[in-house]
C-alpha cells in the first residue's frame, strides 16, 4: 500500500492511517467500516483527538505528511494499538448493553467512543475484566441518564411552574427593555479580508481582533429595522420581538429562531444528544437563555455574533446561481432544448461544476469564502439531477421549499444561528481555522436538507417502491 | 490502464474533461471532490472534479492509485492509471446503484427488467459503508440505512442463487444499523392488489371513432414509472353524446401507481395506473381535436411534482435513452454486475 512512498516529498495522512491502521487486525475490527478503514467517526473521535492530535503535533496535520515524520505518525498508531483494541471490544460490549437495554436513542459512535476510550485506559481489555459486562452497562445507563425526556420534562416544569412565570417574564421584559440601542458603524474591512482567508490561511489575531472590536455586535445594528431580520430568514415578523416564555414545543414545527420561545431554544439543543453534559442546569440555562433574546444577533458571544455577520456576508447573492435560478435553469436537462448537456457549451451542467465563482483572494467583488459556498451551491443543480431528484421549479413543489432553493440564505442563517446558539449552551469556542468548516459544513447542510425533502416529495408522489 | 486529462486552470481541477450528461453518470461525492463515472463510455476508474485538494488528498489515493493521486494534484497534464482495490471497486459500484436508482430504464418493450428497489437500496447501503472515510456526508450511512426496509427485502430472499447473499446482506445491514444507532424498518411488502386500480381504456358501450399509436416521451417523469421504449395507444370514443379521449400508456415494469399528466394533441389528460400495468386516463375532447390526432407522434407523460414542462417542449434526444439501454444490458450481463442486478435477471 505504501509503495508510492519514494515518489513524492509527502504521503497522504489518509493512507499512512490506513496502512498503520490495518496493521493493528481484526482487533479494531469494530472501530474500522467494511473497507477495513478506521470509521469517520474513529478518525475525528479517536484517532485526531486522542492519538494524533495534530493540533499539539502540526507534523500530523493537513493532507499529507511529509517524509519525515511517515514513521512517527505510524509509530503513534501502532503505539496506541492495544487502547485501541480494547476500546473496540468495550465498544461491543457497550452496544450490547445498550441492546439489552433496550435503547434506540442517539448515535452509539458519538455517545460511546470516547467513553469507551476511557474504560481502556481505565481497566484495559473488557476480556479479561469478570465485571466488564456489568461496567458496560453502568456506562450506558450513565450516557443516558441525563438525556431524553427527563431534561425535557425538568425544563418544562421550570418553565411552566406557576410560582415562577411572572418572575421569568418579568425578566424577559427587562431584558428587552434595556437592551443597548444599536451602534451603528460603516461594514468592518476586517469581515471581508477574514472571508477571503478563512478557508485557505485563516489569521488567528484577525479573527481575534474581530470579537475584540464587537465587530459582530456592530452588524446587527440594523436588524431591528422592518424587513432586515426577516430578510435574513431569523424571523417571520418585520422586526424582531421578545421571546414568549413557552410551554411546549415540538422538533418538527419550530419556528424561526428569533421566533422561538425560550422553552423552543432550550427544547432544540436538548434534543441533540452529544455533549450535553457541558450544559448547565436548568435554572442558569433559562436565565442564560432570557439575556441571550435579548443580545445582538440574540446570540450571547461577540464570537458568535461575527459568525453571523460573516455567515450573512458569505452567503448573500447565493441565490443568482444553483438549482433555483428559475426559468431555463428550471427545466434544466430534461428538455434537449435546454442548457447542453454534453458538456460544451459555458450553459452546460460541466460549467457549474467546475466552478463559476472566482476563487482565490483578491477578486473585487465578491469574497473567496462566497464564491466556495456559490460553487458548491452551483454544483448541486448538476447534482441533483444526476441523482433524478424532482426539479423544483416542478409545478407541484412546495412553495416554501422552492423559496429556499431559490433562495437558500435563509435556510443558512437559520441553520447557523442555530449551531452557534447549541456552541453557546456547551461553551465551544470557534477557532479560527473552524470557521470556514462551520460556513461550509452548514451549507452542506442545508443542502442535504433540501434533498431529503426533495426526495420525499418524489416518494409521496408514488414513484416507485 | 485509464487514462486523463487534468486541466488545472479553473478555480476547481477538472479530471478528464467537462462533466458528462448527468443522466449518464454515476456519482460520488467525497470530501473535496466528485467522482463521475461516464457511463456513456464506462471505464474502471472516474473523472474527477476536484474542489478541495486539500480535502481530497487524503483519499483520492484510493481511486486512482498514490502515484496518479499525486500526479492529478500536482502533475503533468495528463495521467493514466491501473489501479485496482475493494474500495475503488465500492466506489464504483455506489455509484452505479445510484445512477441505477435514479435512471434505470426498466422497460418491457426493451426487455430490460425492473431491479428490485428493495435490494438496491440495501446494496446501496452497505457499498456506502464501504466507502464512508471518503464521503462527505457526514451522515451517509444513517441516510442510507434509513431507506433500507427489511420486509421487502425479505420476499427477495426467495430467490435461487442469490438468496443467501441477500441473508446475509439483510444481517450485515443489520449489525451496521446497530452501529449507527439507526432502527432498521422491516414493514410488511405491499401487494400490487393493494393499490391496483379497475382497467381503464374505452369502456364497453363506448363507439370508437378512431385510434392510434404514439411514441412515448417520459422525460418529464421520474424513470420506472411508464415504459418508454414502448408506444401508447390512443382512442377517440364517443359515450352517451360526449367525445372523450383515452390514453393508455404501458407502464414500465413493476411500476407503482403515480399521479401523472399525459399531454396528447393540446390536451392534458390525468393518468393512473390501471390493473392492466398501464397509465390510463381519460378526457373530454373537443370536436376540433379530430383534426389535430392525426398529426399527432408523441404523447408527452409529466409528472407536476418531478418537472416543470416547457410549453414548447423540444424533441427528446434518443441519445441517451439509447445509451442508458445500452449500459443496462451491459450490466445486466456483466460478470462484476451487482447483487442488485443480479438478483433483476434471475
């Protein structure tokens, strides 16, 4: 497998971790996927954080590894090849109590990996363990135990409990009443030199720098006025309002998220498994949540807030191209008097493929991070169309998801309002170099969403089954 | 040994040329690239658009061999490659299954046989847990493992010479389900009884004023639905003082019913599936219609929620409907055909 090593100055890290990998055997089986590959999962739980960690050894970073260090990286493999066997037979013991358990929710990867790393190194191999049953068992009863409906129920009997509504909405009323008037200031330079780095060579003291100047803060100063919030798809009212406290709410019908109660906000990043106990208690959380509503961008880290006006910055003007961009682009493909389909013309599907936008700092219009999220969007009409998902200018459609299609800043906002509101409740900060992941990965995001419904619209329809 | 050109001057590296006719290819998305495969002129190895490099470096190796890997990132401007391995070889295969999900032209007129939807999408499955360290969705496999039903694989299994590569797919999935933390669904099969509607066509009584056969242009329509290597039949009645027109058009094998739209001699005409295997439907006609039947040669089937429809729609490209028939047989007969495909000619 490495016989290409001589050729070149450096080797993909991909195929070292594999070489190494496969040399640890059957043991790793159950951390490995049916290519005999360590799982995504393993790499970006295990092996990045725990063995790698190229974020302490740069050498192991990036795409390739220089000739150098090949047998180093190797080396920390194989080093860690007993942990990482008997992390994969805790594993199995781990889904097995789960099964007995009878437990469905949440990804076994995510809950259990680094727990069972931990038994590892705690009690080394389950196999020769008499209580390693019962020590898998405690395990996921204890993943469990603060999970589910039992969070659920607490924050709605807080939220609910009669002896202290009028208080909380008296809080939410004071928080509103004294929130600070917008500042407001001509667009940072700053935004935009970080969107045209963060993908290739993001600069840590700028992005620093960004958070320090509330540079965030400053670009929501308009979103009070009519029409900007819910230009940006964060509410459906013309301005922004306080929060209800709330009583109930449901995964499938959440508002949009400036609409949300408090009870929805907290409802939303309770139902998502991982990491919850980062969180705080219940209390804190509510009271945490009330002064939240009321910040700039209703996020409460100027970190997150520059997110925002980033994410704004970097996906406005998506619409012009990709999927929606209506009338020939429409029917795209199935009339042969539509775009080539051969692949010549500048209209071909080829076209979009390859990339419309300019990449590459220093183009005048447009930052290089809008035109890596304009050419992934252009390239799912292609996409989309080889896989023979339904057009969505198709008559039938439904209107809203056509609206996003056309139009997908919405959706992006609304999606990464959310994922920094969820950072914000486990106390994540964003690094530099994660930014253009977190831009890109909700697009991608977005994206799949909209496939999804795509395709229930065709398996609803009665095609075939 | 394939061969590329790898043009470097756009903003995302092309390998082996522009993209090919998207309803020719077959897909995978990694992380930092897309892989096609041109079926229109199959080849062991994809194009490539690569978006990412850096991204893609960490797997591309897998595809195309370390040396043509490097090469394609920063080589000559041509690179060739012989490259074999189980995960190309998954690769391949999930992209085929996907094109075949989407584009398969089921036909009874082509003689080529439906594949079992149930089987394709377990076998899609399990090829993308295959290749799950190169894609880029992070959830492909939940995804994929949320399609899968294990009732209707079951009736599969019933099946010589493929039945015990099916239990045991049916098993595998069902340890990787357990490994994702997804709940596999295994309903009971639907039977064709269950939904099949009464025949439609004339109806006794009717008087037959004229009739005649018409190609079929079912580009508007998701694939499996209607056969459209076969012509469709069209009758003009009269029935108690009333003109009407009707329109029968072969379904495609295992088709299921559908709400679609026939657009015949400047009428839109609803068609349901009948118990006979065909779309049919029928409407009032207007007397000057007489005139225009006769220079009618297509009957163009949409579906409203698949495509919008151009109101002067071009003439279909045979083309590549052609060359889909063409790959599908070469696959039906193929020695690496799929479980798929296999279990389809069986």
């Amino acid at each position: 497998m490495v016989h290409g090593l001589a050729a070149s100055a450096a080797v993909p890290r991909g195929m070292l971790v594999a070489d190494a990998w496969s040399q640890l055997g059957d043991a790793v089986a159950p951390l490995s996927n049916a290519s005999g590959r360590p799982l995504a999962r393993t790499v970006k739980l295990l092996l990045d954080p725990l063995v790698l960690r190229p974020a302490q050894n740069p050498r192991f970073s990036g795409g390739v590894v220089a000739i150098a260090h090949v047998d180093a990286l190797r080396q920390a493999i194989l080093d860690a090849g007993p942990a990482l066997a008997a992390t994969a037979a805790w594993f199995q013991l781990v889904k097995r109590a789960r099964r007995r358990a009878g437990i469905t929710e949440g990804h076994p990867q995510d809950l259990y990996f680094q727990r069972c790393y931990e038994l590892a190194h705690l009690h080394g191999d389950p196999g020769a363990l008499p209580d390693a049953a019962q020590i898998a068992a405690s395990t996921v009863e204890d993943v469990h135990a603060e999970r589910g409906e039992v969070s659920v129920d607490r924050l709605r009997r807080f939220l609910t409990d009669p002896d202290r509504t009028a208080e909380l909405a008296g809080m939410i009323h004071d928080a509103w009443t004294h929130r600070p008037s917008p500042m407001r200031a001509d667009p940072d330079p700053g935004l935009r030199a970080f969107l045209d780095d963060c993908a290739t060579a993001p600069d840590p003291r700028l992005w620093k720098a960004l958070a320090d100047t509330a540079t965030g803060t400053a670009a929501a100063a308009d979103l009070d006025r009519p029409g900007v919030a819910s230009g940006y798809g964060l509410t459906a009212r013309d301005r922004p309002t306080a929060p209800e406290l709330g009583e109930r709410a449901s995964k499938r019908a959440l508002p949009r998220p400036f609409d949300r109660s408090i009870m929805e906000r907290l409802f939303a990043a309770f139902t998502t498994w991982f990491q919850r106990e980062a969180m705080a208690d219940v209390p804190s959380l509510v009271t945490g949540e009330i002064q939240r509503s009321a910040a700039p961008w209703q996020l409460g880290r100027e970190q997150s807030r520059v997110l925002m006006a980033l994410g704004r910055d970097a996906s406005a003007g998506l619409a012009s191209a990709g999927t929606g961009s209506g009338g020939g682009a429409g029917s795209f493909g199935h009339d042969a008097d539509g775009p080539g389909l051969a692949g010549a013309g500048s209209d071909a599907p080829g076209a979009a493929l390859t990339g419309t936008g300019s990449t590459g700092a220093g183009s005048a219009g447009t930052s290089d991070a809008h035109a890596r999220l304009l050419n992934r969007w252009s390239r799912e009409k292609y996409v989309n169309f080889a896989l023979g998902l339904p057009d969505p200018e198709a008559p039938e459609i439904p209107a809203d998801l056509l609206r996003e299609v056309r139009d997908p800043q919405g959706p992006f906002m609304r999606r990464l309002w959310a994922r920094l509101h969820g950072r914000e409740l486990r106390a994540e900060a964003t690094g530099a170099d994660e930014v253009w992941d977190l831009l890109d990965g909700v697009l991608r995001s977005v994206i799949m969403d909209q496939r999804d419904r795509l395709r229930r619209v065709l398996e609803r329809a009665g095609g075939p089954s | 040994m394939t061969g590329f050109a790898v043009d470097r001057t756009g903003p995302a590296l092309v390998v082996g040329g522009p993209a090919p006719d998207p309803r020719l290819t077959g897909l995978v998305e990694g992380r930092g690239a897309l892989l096609l495969w041109n079926l229109a002129a199959p080849q062991p190895h994809p194009a490539a658009i690569v978006w990412d490099p850096a991204l893609a470096t960490e797997w591309l190796w897998e595809v195309y061999g370390p040396d043509t890997a490097a090469a394609v990132l920063d080589g000559p401007d041509t690179v060739a490659t012989a490259w074999e391995s189980p995960v190309l070889d998954a690769a391949r295969d999930l992209a085929l299954l996907r094109w075949a999900e989407a584009w398969w032209p089921a036909s009874y007129a082509a003689a080529v046989p439906a594949l079992p939807r149930a089987l394709l999408l377990a076998e899609t499955t399990w090829c993308t847990a295959r290749v799950e360290h190169l894609l880029e969705d992070e959830e492909a496999v939940e995804r994929a493992l949320s399609r899968v039903d294990l009732g209707a694989l079951a009736p599969l299994r019933s099946n010589p010479g493929v039945d015990t590569e099916i239990a045991d797919l049916s098993e595998r999935l069902g340890d990787l389900a357990e490994s994702y933390g997804v709940v596999l669904r295994a309903e009971a099969p639907a039977r064709r009884e269950d939904w099949a509607l009464a025949a439609g066509g004339p109806a006794p009584g009717d008087l037959t004023v004229s009739g005649g056969t018409v190609a079929v242009d079912a580009r508007f329509t998701p694939r499996g639905l209607v056969d459209a290597e076969s012509d469709a039949a069209w009758t003009l009645v009269q029935r108690s003082g009333a003109w009407l027109l009707t329109l029968t058009v072969p379904a495609a094998p295992d088709a299921a019913d559908a709400v679609l739209t026939a657009r015949f001699a400047g009428l839109d005409v609803p068609l349901r599936l009948d118990a006979n295997g065909a779309f049919t439907g029928e409407t009032e006609a207007p007397l000057d219609v007489v005139t225009r039947l006769a220079a009618e040669t297509r009957v163009l089937v949409h579906a409203p929620w698949f495509a919008p429809v151009p109101p002067e729609p071009g003439p279909d490209d045979p083309q590549w409907r052609a060359a889909a028939l063409a790959f599908a047989r070469a696959r039906l007969a193929s020695p690496d055909a799929t479980l798929t495909e296999r279990a389809a000619r069986s």
